[in-house]
C-alpha cells in the first residue's frame, strides 16, 4: 500500500508529491452547487504507471495530463490516474473537471470537510475532510503552495486561505482569488462562503475578524485582543509566519472551533467574553506556527501541535495578568495536571492512536510536557528552543524524534536530562510528577 499515514487508512499516496494547485470553483449557495477545475502539478518519487488522486463524492468529468486526456478509474475514495511508466523526478500537469453536491466525510472523530451552513458554506477538513471538496494527495507531509479562486453570488463574501490578489463582479456573481505563497497541507485548506463583513485589528502583521454583520466582535468579546495575541505569540515563538491572519465567525454555533493555515473559523457561540472562549481564541492562533507553518508527519504526532497550541494559552492567560485577572502558567499546569489519568495503559502521548488523538488528555499532558524542558532549561533557553524550531522546520513535516533531537542539542549541558524527561513524558504511560518553574 501507498498509503503515507498509519492512522488515516486510505489517504495520501507516497508515489507522488504535488507541488502547487490551482483550484478554480464555481459555486452556488442555494442549490449546494459546485463545478471545479482542479490542476495539480505533479512530481513523481517513487517509480509507477499510476497515482492515486483523494476524491470523495464528487463526480469526475474529465482528467487531463499536460493537456491531453488520460484514463482514469473512478473509485469510492480516490481517482487512480494512468501516467504511463514514470520514474522519480518527472513532472507534469493533472487537470481535472469536477462537479456535484460537496458535503463532509465521516470519521472516528465525526464528520469533517465541506459543510453548509444556515446561509453559506464552510470548510473545516481535519483530519480527513480535504477530498470532500477538491481532488489532492490527501497527505499532511505533502506541501504545496496554492491559488484558489472561487466565483459565487455577489451577496456573500468569499474567504480561502492566504492573500486575496482579485475580486471581480462578473455578471450577478463576484470572482475572488486567493493566493497561498508558502507550502500548505491539504487538510489546511479552506474556503469560507457567508454574508460577511471584515474589520481589521491592529497588529504587526494584517489581522481581521471576519464575521456577520449585526454580531459585535470587538470590545468586550473574546476577540477583543486578537491582534494583541498576534504579536505576542510572535515574540513567543518567532514572526507570524504567514502574510496576513483573519479570524472568520460564522453564524451558526459549531462544536469546536478549527484552524487552517492563515486562518481559523468559530462559531458565533465563541464569541462572548468568557475564558473558555478567548483561551480557543489564543489556542487556534497558536496552531499558525504548531500544526501550520511546522505540521506534524503523521497524525500519531498530534501532541506537536495540541501540546503547544494548549501551552499557548497557558502562557496567553499568564501575559493577560497584565491588565486582567487570570491564572500563571503554573497555576494552570497545576490544575490540569491534577486532572489527568495516572497511567494511560497501553498508549502513550507520542503514539494515542487514532481513536483517542484529539482526547483532552493528549492536549493537557503535551502542554505540560513543554513545561517540564522549560522547568529544566528556563526561560531563556526554552523559548529561544522554539523560535529555533519554529526558523529550522519552517514549511516542513515533522516527527516527535526529531522534536526531542532538537531539544537536545539546544540544551546545551543539560541535554541529557532535557531527553530523559521527554521520554517520561511522550513514552511512558505513567503520568510524571507535576513540573514547577524555578
């Protein structure tokens, strides 16, 4: 099998990697319509006369390779492509024509992909959701930059990731274009479809909140200090790593909230100005450096981005002291360490397997695992560890071995304690003491 992830059976092909996409959508709000061209730049890495392409309930019309059709066989998860005899380091073009009703794909943690809302769409594709609604190597080490365009009616305002370069009236629909410059997973795309406003926040980078109309997202809301989050993480954990950051607010509530790259959707139930709330807010920021700008190779390596994201808010909660009641970082490793399972049988936090990766215990004790290297290292050492992180494996896929071979040579003489603690921590089930800063 050709399939990259022990825990997502059935996605991604190793054969091949894609290094750009061109999505051009056509979509219609009332009737849940879509018709795409989809053209992905294709390189080859393992020799073979044909590829996988992930596909999901949508209808195929038309597969091209460098312009001219191709076979093609249509199966329930994927498109498998016939490329001729191909052999490591041969590129080309797949352009494919697609169309019908998207709608999510089910999975061991519910649905996840394209969803439609009261009035619009949205699409929230972790971990499984991205063949829901364009066709892609479904594999989150699998990089590519992007250009989406998507042309729908001119009463909604369209959101996709990155730098919005055109939108354009054409007839009674608006065209827009965005473009993402720097290699995105594809579980990290989005697009965002509702009658929306966008207001910007000031910061070092553009921030906005995109939300309806009538719902106040400013003073007094957990969004309050989105742009101030910004620029913290940024000194935290080194610049914001992408051209511009848009919080986008739908209208109906959802269960969680959900990052993509440049950008994370919420519920309008997010928005009151409760901690639980604004910790989500600071907590989908965070995942623009863990999860986005520095993805994990495989799902079994959640804890490098839930873990940080987790100790994010932490430390969020800890700066706001400034100015507002909250808790210090080790009043809140405290009170979660409290909280969590003394052993964990047979899983640990490196490998929780599929069913329990997105548990709050495998967020709670990542976080409390950067606590203990930073309780060893200080602060100094410890932050200036993760810019470093954040600078070396910017646009990559990661595992938690190279995570812990990192912390090692950063931490100078105290390497080795640095590594035994990690190793308690992500491969012993047994929970270790509660660490405390000096």
């Amino acid at each position: 099998m050709h399939h990259p992830d022990p825990y997502l059976h059935g996605h991604g092909d190793t054969r091949y990697r894609v290094s750009h996409y061109e999505l051009d959508l056509t979509y219609k709000v009332a009737t849940n319509r879509l018709d795409e061209r989809a053209q992905l730049h294709v390189e080859i890495v393992e020799p073979t006369p044909r590829i996988d392409v992930d596909l999901r309930g949508l209808h195929v019309g038309k597969v091209l390779l460098d312009g001219r059709p191709t076979r093609y066989r249509r199966k329930a998860n994927c498109v498998t492509v016939e490329v001729g005899r191909r052999e490591p380091g041969e590129r080309f073009v797949l352009d494919l024509r697609v169309s019908g009703k998207p709608g999510p794909i089910p999975g061991a943690h519910g649905e996840a992909g394209w969803e439609e809302l009261s009035d619009g769409s949205m699409v929230g594709s972790q971990p499984q959701g991205a063949p829901s609604w364009f066709p892609c190597n479904d594999d989150a080490a699998d990089k590519a930059t992007y250009r989406i365009t998507v042309t729908a009616d001119a009463d909604y305002h369209v959101i996709a990731n990155g730098t919005r370069t055109e939108c354009t009236r054409v007839g009674g629909n608006n065209r827009w274009t965005y473009e993402m410059r720097r290699p995105m997973s594809p579980y990290l795309a989005t697009v965002q479809i509702g009658d929306y406003v966008e207001d910007e926040r000031s910061a070092g980078v553009p921030v906005s909140i995109v939300h309806p109309g009538g719902l106040d997202v400013g003073e007094g809301t957990s969004f309050e200090y989105q742009g101030a989050m910004v620029d913290f993480f940024s000194e935290c954990f080194g610049p914001y790593p992408f051209a511009e950051y848009r919080a986008v607010v739908v209208e109906d509530d959802l269960e969680i909230p959900l990052e993509a790259q440049g950008l994370s959707t919420f519920g309008r139930n997010f928005v009151p100005p409760a901690w639980e709330n604004e910790r989500l807010v600071a907590h989908e920021l965070a995942h623009q450096w863990f999860g986005n700008l520095v993805t994990g190779q495989h799902l079994a390596d959640i804890w490098l981005h839930e873990g940080f994201a987790c100790y994010s808010e932490w430390l969020w909660s800890d700066h706001r002291r400034h100015w507002c009641e909250s808790e210090t970082v080790q009043e809140q490793a405290a009170r979660h360490h409290a909280g969590l399972p003394k052993d964990l049988g047979d899983v640990t936090l490196a490998d929780p397997g599929m069913d329990a990766m997105f548990d709050d215990w495998v967020y709670k004790r990542g976080a409390l695992t950067l606590h203990a290297v930073r309780s060893i290292t200080g602060d100094e050492v410890f932050f200036g560890m993760l810019r470093e992180w954040t600078r070396l494996q910017a646009d990559s896929a990661v595992t938690t071995g190279q995570f812990i071979e990192h912390c090692r040579t950063s931490s100078g003489e105290l390497g080795d304690q640095v590594v035994e603690t990690l190793h308690a921590w992500l491969h012993e089930p047994a929970l270790p003491d509660l660490p405390v800063l000096s």
